[in-house]
C-alpha cells in the first residue's frame, strides 16, 4: 500500500488504515471483513459488548496477533495499551521507564516523566509493580503506551481502575495528542461521554458499522 | 519504499546498551525473586546438614571416569555433594522457570515496542550465567560449614555446570509448559530423580553406564573429581556443557516462538 492510497481512502491523512480484516479460530469467525481509517488528528471510538472481537481487533491493528485476511497500513511509531496490564511485578515505575526507553530507543525520559506527572503517581516512581495499586498499574501502562509520543495510539479500556480526577486528567491527556496530530483509538464496552470522539464505531458480532449517532 | 512498521520504529540503537539494559533487569528480577532466594540461603546449608546427618562415614565405590576406575570415597561426603547438586539444580531451575513463564506476556510487549528478540534471549542467557554462578557459589561456600572438600573451584565448577543445565531446562519449561503446578512439577521431578541417581550410596544401581546419559552425570564427575581428587574430569564437564547448551537452545527456540509477533502491519511515509 501506497502514501497516496492511504490519504485517498479516508480523504484525510490516515495514520492508520485496516482493510479486510478477518479473524478466525477454527471455524468460529471472530471479526468479518473489518475496515476502518484513523485520519491524523482525530480521536476514533468503538464500542462493543464484552467477546464482541474489540481486544482481537486491536491486537491485529496493533501488531500483535496475525489476521485470517486483510492487511494494516501504518504512517509512524504505534503505541499500543493493552487491556491486561502488562507489566513486570518485580521491577519499579522508573526501570519501566528505562526499560521502555531501551525498547522504543528514546533518547531521554522527558516525555515519560511528564506524564508520570501529569497522571499523578510521581511518588510511586521507585515503588516495585507488585506494591501498586490496580489504577496505577494502569497509569503506568498507560504512560507506557505514550512515552515515545506515537503518531497512532491504540488504547483497550485504557481508563478501567482510573478514579474520576484520573479518568478527567486522561480526557485531557487525549485531547492534547488529537491536537497535536496523534491518531486515537479507543475500544470500550462502554462509552459515557458520546461526544468526545470524532468517530464512533460498533463493533457487534464480529462485524464493524459506523455510528453516525456520534458527535 | 514499504517496510514493517517494528523496523521503522527500531532506528540504530545500540544493540550492546539495549542488551545490558535488558540484562541488568533480568538480574534484577531473578534477584527480587524472593521465595527462590529465602530457599537458598536457608535450605541449602540445612539440605547439607539434614542429609549428612542420615549417612555416615561409610567407604562406598564410585566409577570416576576420568581413571575408569572405582575408588573408596566417604559415603557422608559424596552425600554432601549431591545434595549441593540437587538443591541448587532446583533452585535454578525453579528461577528461570519462574521468570520466563510469568514474564512472558511482559517480553512479548517489549519486543512489540521495538526490543529485538535476540537481545532478550541474549539477555536471559546472562542472566541465567550470573545467576547459575552466584548460586553455585553460595552452594560450595555453604558447603564449608560441613566439610572441606579438597578443591572447592572444581566443587563450585561441578555446581555451577550442574546450575546451568537447570537453568536451561528451567527455560525450556518456562517456555512451552502452560501451567504453572506442571512445570514446577517438571523440574522438581527431573532434578530429584537425575541427581539421586548419581549417588551410589542413596542408589546401588549408580555407577551403571546407563546413568552417563544423565544430565547430571557430567556434573557429578567434576564434582567428586574436585571433591576427593584434585582433578579435573574434563570429559564430564564437556558433557554437562553439551547439556546446557542443548537444553538452552531449545528453551531460547521455545522462547523465540512464543514470544514473536505479527509485526505485519506495513509502515507508510
């Protein structure tokens, strides 16, 4: 796939473009024919209830699971937050961050100690995983997410655990990087607030269908 | 021109750096293991001390391979010995099975933000050298509250080949074995069947050529070697090194199989 075919599908920039995806184990069909574009700037919403095939198809968008069919296009660095809090219990907040600085080749901390922060759990910064409590582990696997300032961010219930300051702080936090030309999607079983997206997508049964409801 | 999206993001970072890196974590996990640890420091000299008091000074043969020959040694002594191989094979094994089963999840995610796999596998095979050392070590120093054999370098060096078999069957298990019970299980087992086997006083079937192909065996001959002769059993520690190798690169191909993703999204512009 082309730079002119990825701009051409969405009319936009897209930072990210999935076409065709299909996921099956077995016979048991996971997602059907899934497309959708990630324009450059905007934040993408889908909803579904729980075995709805969301996590698979981020997983797919993300790199991480292989599709029955279709292909993924990508324009930048990812970040991708899983849904299970990824992370090692025996090693502190801040050897995350130097480990994850290795991986993603960051010359410096600045932006991962910035959001560390901004999402308050600064004070649990040599504090071992396995002493944090469930909404820092998200914070962190959050921050891991976004540390390398990605052009695409892929988010799976990225708030569970957040308090509500939390939860307002995040909405900031994505707003920010939809302003500064990040690509954001979020999957969720639920979505409280319809009109923070640009898009809103529903994914049911496997299959995707735009919801022109949204915002 | 189209590349994968973990290529772009990859850049031309130092691959030495990212290896120390993920090597210095490594040591630092497997140093935070604090069940592994706490059994070491406490059960090794107390391993020593329950099973030496069981046998006495009893003479007993032992086929040492380097003569081809039997010799007397002091039934106690060897007790000793391979009771230090056994709970350090355990031991080792236990914390590269722990580390490598409960970090999988984790290593796949740093390979996903760009970390090669190579690197990792690099870094858990020096993870698991220093660890098979220091273990070892603890292991032959431990011994010297009961016993001074009379070389300890070749002792510890029995201990430690001994160490990295473990530590690379440990791997392996992490690595293809899902549950958790089972491969403990598994490591437990194979350490306590293959080093009691080595001891002819606790097994009249030892000494039997079947027991060569042991993984153990070739440990066990450095071991006596520097516990009773001062020599060097050179072929038994080729042997335990082939062990450790094979055993290692099947855990690292296990490992590598696990841990690899898709990576197939192509990256554009």
């Amino acid at each position: 796939m082309t730079a002119t075919q990825m701009e051409s599908v969405a009319g936009a920039p897209a930072a990210l473009l999935a076409q065709g995806i299909s996921k099956h184990y077995g016979r048991r069909r996971v997602l059907r024919d899934v497309s959708i574009s990630l324009p450059a700037g905007a934040l993408v919403g889908i909803v579904g209830e729980n075995g709805a095939g969301k996590s698979t198809l981020l997983r797919i968008l993300a790199g991480e699971l292989r599709p029955s069919a279709g292909s993924v296009a990508l324009r930048g660095a990812l970040g991708y937050c899983p849904q299970d809090v990824v992370l090692n219990e025996q090693l502190t907040v801040a050897q995350h961050l130097d480990y994850f600085r290795a991986a993603y080749r960051a010359p410096d901390l600045r932006r991962a100690d910035e959001l560390v922060e901004r999402l308050g759990y600064a004070r649990y910064r040599q504090t071992p995983v396995s002493a944090l409590s469930g909404g820092s582990k998200q914070k962190l696997n959050l921050t891991i997410a976004l540390m390398h300032r990605p052009a695409v961010l892929l988010l799976d219930e990225p708030y569970q655990g957040f308090d509500w300051e939390t939860y307002l702080r995040f909405w900031d936090l994505a707003s920010e990087l939809r302003a500064d030309g990040c690509a954001v999607l979020i999957i969720s079983h639920l979505v409280y607030d319809r009109s923070r997206f640009d898009q809103l997508y529903t994914l049911s049964d496997g299959e995707l269908r735009r919801d022109t409801t949204a915002a | 021109m189209a590349v994968t999206s973990a290529e772009a993001t990859r850049g031309q970072g130092s691959i030495t750096g990212a290896w120390l890196t993920a090597t210095r974590y490594s040591l630092i996990e497997l140093a935070r293991n604090r069940f592994a640890v706490g059994l070491l420091i406490v059960f090794t000299p107390l391993w020593y001390f329950m099973l030496g008091a069981l046998i006495d000074n009893a003479p007993v043969a032992f086929k040492y391979a380097p003569t081809g020959a039997m010799f007397q040694v002091n039934s106690h002594q060897l007790t000793l010995l391979t009771a230090g191989l056994n709970v350090i094979t355990l031991i080792v094994g236990f914390l590269m099975f722990a580390q490598t089963r409960g970090g999988a999840a984790f290593d796949r995610r740093l390979i996903l933000c760009g970390y090669r796999q190579w690197t990792l596998m690099a870094a858990k095979l020096a993870g698991m050298v220093v660890v098979a050392a220091l273990v070892a070590l603890y292991g032959a120093l431990a011994l010297l509250l009961f016993w001074r054999p009379d070389s300890l370098p070749l002792v510890w060096l029995g201990f430690f080949s001994a160490a990295l078999i473990y530590g690379a069957l440990g791997l392996l298990i992490g690595a293809v074995v899902r549950s958790e019970v089972a491969g403990f299980f598994l490591v437990i087992m194979v350490s306590l069947f293959d080093t009691f086997f080595q001891n002819p006083v606790e097994n009249p079937l030892a000494n039997k050529p079947v027991l060569r192909y042991f993984p153990s065996y070739g440990s066990t001959q450095v071991m006596v070697g520097g516990g009773f002769t001062h020599g060097v059993a050179l072929g038994g520690l080729w042997v335990a090194l082939g062990w450790a190798v094979a055993l290692a690169a099947l855990g690292l191909l296990g490992f590598w199989l696990r841990s690899r993703a898709w990576n197939g999204a192509r990256h554009v512009g």
